[in-house]
C-alpha cells in the first residue's frame, strides 16, 4: 500500500513538475496549438501542434503580445491537418515547418511574412494550391519537394529566386508564372515536373542552374531571356518534347549534356552568327548543334540575285510568335 502511495504521490509530483516547466517557457496550448512566448518576450511563436486536428486557425494574438513566428518543425507530419490559416501578424517560417503534413490541401502565405525556411512544405503529398504574399524574395531550398498533387502556385513579384530542387517532383504542375523579379533558377529547381507544359522565363533571368527542367518530359518550347547569360549542364536533359527554344543574345556558356535527349529541331537566336560561334558550348548537346539555328533579324534581309530566297538564315517575331523569314510564292 505504501508502495503505491509513494508511486502516485512521485507520479503526481513529476506531472506538476512538467506542467510548471511548461509555464515556465511561456508555452500556453489552444485548440490543439501551442504558443511559446519567443525569448524577447514580445511576441509569441507557433511551436507544436496536437497531431489530431484537420484545421489549424493561428490566432494573431496572445496575452496582448502578437504572434509573430511559426517554429521549424511546428506543424511536422501533423498528418490530419488539411487546411491551415495563417494571420498577418506572421513575419517567419521556420525550417520544415510543415512537411511531411500529408493530408495538407492548400496554403496561403500572407504578405507580411518576409522569411521562410527551407523544406517548409517538403512532402505534402496532397498539396494541391499554394500561393506567396509579397514579403516572400525566395522559394527556399526544397520548399515543395515531392509535392507531388502540387497544380497551381501563384507567386508575388518580390521573388528573385527559386531555390534548389524547390519543386522537384511535383509531378502534377503543368504551369507556372515566374515573377519578373525573378533573377536565378536553382540547381533541380523543377526536376521531373513531368506535366509542365506553360512555362515562361522572365526577362529578369539571369541564372539557369545544372538540371533546372531536367526530365520535364511535357515541355515543348521555352524562352531564354537575353539577360540570362549561364545554361547549367543537364538544364533541359530529357525533356523528350522539347522542339523549339528561343535564345537569348546574352548567353556565354551552356553546361555539358544541357540539351541531350531532346527533340530539338529549331533554335531561335536572338543575336548574330559570330555571337553564336563565340558561345562556349559544353559536350553532349548534339541535339542543340544539329538543329535548324535562325539568327534574330526583325527587318527584311537580303534576298540572292534571282530574288528567289534570303540569304542567311533568319527570323523574326510576328504577334509575339517566333516566324522564320521565307520567301513564298
């Protein structure tokens, strides 16, 4: 009987101990989310969630002091959670704040958060919608990795860049609107985003890193702007559909194997045949090199004596629309 007596008494006496420490650190919980007093003691972070709930509501405030910060980890494989909502009093993200959330449907990332971890959605295999405020300058490193429900993203115009293998996977995104802010696409930024078909290079960009669109096997045609002066190796390898490309005049260097296994049959250059021969073209880009190239010439060239053909190979744009410059009967 003593026995038991001393147990509960022990057991007792450690749940007030718990309890106590877990005031102590100003962590209070409600609805399933617990709130921690940060360590300024002016403002409170998201820091756990009950694991159970479907919907999370972040409050905006607590005790009179806002809450400012979601913790790395907070809401991690909180596997019944299918909706959040995230208050303007929010300014930061913290690393894999919500991977791994599988049953995750949709989020909307407010404008005043201004800085977001990496990995923050890594994972959430029902993910269908997400869109950034514009406090957000950078998709972080693995932000949507393995997203693989991941259809529509609509980004803000404060963001300059794309982080790597930030949507790596996401198998279902069949377009994206890149921001002109953007100025640098990461190392596997959209590797094996095999349904991606709509995509448009803001003339801002200045950065293609190794495999960006690798194995985008949907992809038909793409843009490089004139701003973009590097092609990573194996940027656009395996994208099977790939016929045309438009390329811009700025580009000095494109990486080994960048257009191999493509399907590449003409090759829109925005500059002069000497700017092109002073490319540096790295190996394994057969499909690139073997291709019909038009240098870009938006007046009328010359035409031989017989006036029967151009001489040269050109092109210019009709209604936004690539055409090549031919002589018809």
């Amino acid at each position: 009987m003593k026995g038991r007596r001393a147990a509960a008494l022990f057991s007792a006496a450690l749940l007030a101990l718990c309890l106590a420490l877990f005031a102590a650190c100003g962590a209070e919980e409600e609805n399933g989310i617990v709130y921690t007093l940060r360590e300024d003691g002016a403002s409170y972070a998201v820091t756990d969630c009950g694991g159970g709930a479907e919907r999370a509501e972040i409050a905006a405030v607590r005790d009179g002091l806002p809450v400012t910060h979601i913790a790395e980890y907070a809401f991690f494989s909180c596997g019944e959670l299918t909706d959040v909502s995230i208050p303007d009093s929010v300014t930061s993200i913290g690393f894999s704040a919500f991977a791994s959330c599988g049953s995750l449907r949709s989020i909307a990332v407010p404008d005043s958060v201004t800085s977001m971890g990496n990995m923050v959605f890594y994972g959430c295999g029902a993910l269908t919608e997400a869109s950034f405020g514009k406090g957000v300058t950078e998709v972080g490193r693995r932000m949507f990795h393995s997203c693989g429900s991941l259809a529509a993203v609509h980004l803000a115009g404060a963001v300059t860049a794309i982080g790597d293998s930030a949507f790596e996977g996401c198998a279902a995104l069949a377009g994206i609107a890149l921001p002109a802010s953007v100025t640098r696409v990461g190392y596997r930024s959209f590797y094996g985003c095999a349904a991606l078909t709509g995509l448009t290079l803001p003339s801002s960009l200045e950065y293609i890193g190794d495999s960006a669109f690798e194995d985008c096997g949907a992809l038909t045609e793409i843009a490089v702007p004139d701003a973009a002066v590097r092609i990573g190796a194996a940027a656009f390898k395996n994208c099977a559909a790939l016929t045309d490309i438009v390329l811009g005049s700025g580009v000095e260097r494109i990486g080994d194997a960048a257009f191999e296994n493509t399907a590449l049959e003409r090759v829109f250059y925005k500059g002069t045949e000497e700017e092109w021969n002073a490319i540096d073209v790295g190996d394994g880009n057969a499909p690139l090199l073997s291709a019909e190239r038009y240098c870009f010439r938006a007046d009328e060239p010359a035409k031989t004596a017989d006036g029967t053909a151009y001489i040269g190979k050109y092109w210019r744009y009709v209604g936004g629309v690539p055409v090549v410059w031919e002589i018809t009967a």
